[in-house]
C-alpha cells in the first residue's frame, strides 16, 4: 500500500520536483541526485504526512533537500536585488540585510509569496500547485507583493 503510493507520487510529480531543483542549481545530475534524495526523504516522511497537496509537500521536502545539500557544500544561493522585488532605490541600498528589513515588515502572505518566488525559486506554476491557486492569481498576487515592497522600501511603483 505504501510502496504504490509513493511510487504514485514519485511517477506524478518527478518533472515537477527535478525541475525545480534542475533551475536551482542548473546542472543535471545535481538536481537529478537531489530529486532522488527527496523522494527517499518523502518515502520515509509519508507515514507523518498529514494529507494537502502532494506538491506543495514534495517541493517543501524538495527546498529543504537543496538548503541542507548548500550548507553541506558551504554554497550560498544568492538572495534577490531590491529592482527584482520592484523597488528601484535612490541610493544605493542593496545589502540583503535591507531587503530582509523590508520584507520583515509585510504581511505575512505577500512576504511568503516573494519568499517562494524568488528566494526558493518556485515557478509560478509551481506556487500555484503548493497554494491551490491558478498561476494566473498568483501572477497577480506576486505583481501586489512587489508593489508592496516597492512601497515599503521607499521606492516609486
């Protein structure tokens, strides 16, 4: 019964999983190692899982696979620009500890969304398959949030 579900899992979301890391470190055999360390992660898990979606949880077990392979490594994933977020300062204020503070001070949801889109790398796509939403709303949803970072840093919109 186990061994079928995850192997349900494993038939319906290994695109998904493999691509997202494949675009988080850009070299194949990498995400293709990284993919499989998820799945042996999420096959000991499944007994834990609570239900939602598959996707949201595999990408989650797949973020934290990546984190723990950059820490091992002592990589650092770059953090975004303050113009990647919308916000085009006046003085040069590009410190990750700036976009940090600002993003420390949004609501919780928008702060979330830039966090998945731009600091883990999920695709729109993928954002939606974790939250239940339609790309498309996440589009506008993460069109807000930059707005609102834009605001709260300073910057014209």
């Amino acid at each position: 019964m186990i061994g079928d579900d995850i192997e349900g899992l494993y038939r319906e979301h290994w695109r998904l999983v493999c691509g997202y890391l494949l675009r988080r470190t850009a070299d194949p055999h990498l995400a293709e190692d990284l993919a499989q360390e998820t799945f042996v992660k999420a096959t000991r898990a499944l007994l834990g899982r609570r239900g939602g979606s598959p996707a949201a949880w595999l990408l989650s077990i797949a973020r934290n696979t990546l984190v723990d392979h950059m820490r091992r490594s002592r990589t650092e994933l770059p953090l975004p620009k303050a113009e990647e977020l919308g916000a085009f300062p006046q003085e040069q204020r590009e410190s990750a500890l700036d976009v940090r503070r600002v993003l420390a001070r949004m609501p919780d949801g928008p702060r979330r969304l830039l966090e998945l889109f731009y600091f883990d790398g999920f695709s729109l796509a993928e954002i939606a398959a974790m939250t239940g939403r339609s790309p498309q709303s996440v589009k506008t949803a993460l069109w807000r949030a930059r707005a609102t970072f834009a605001e709260k840093y300073g910057a014209p919109v």
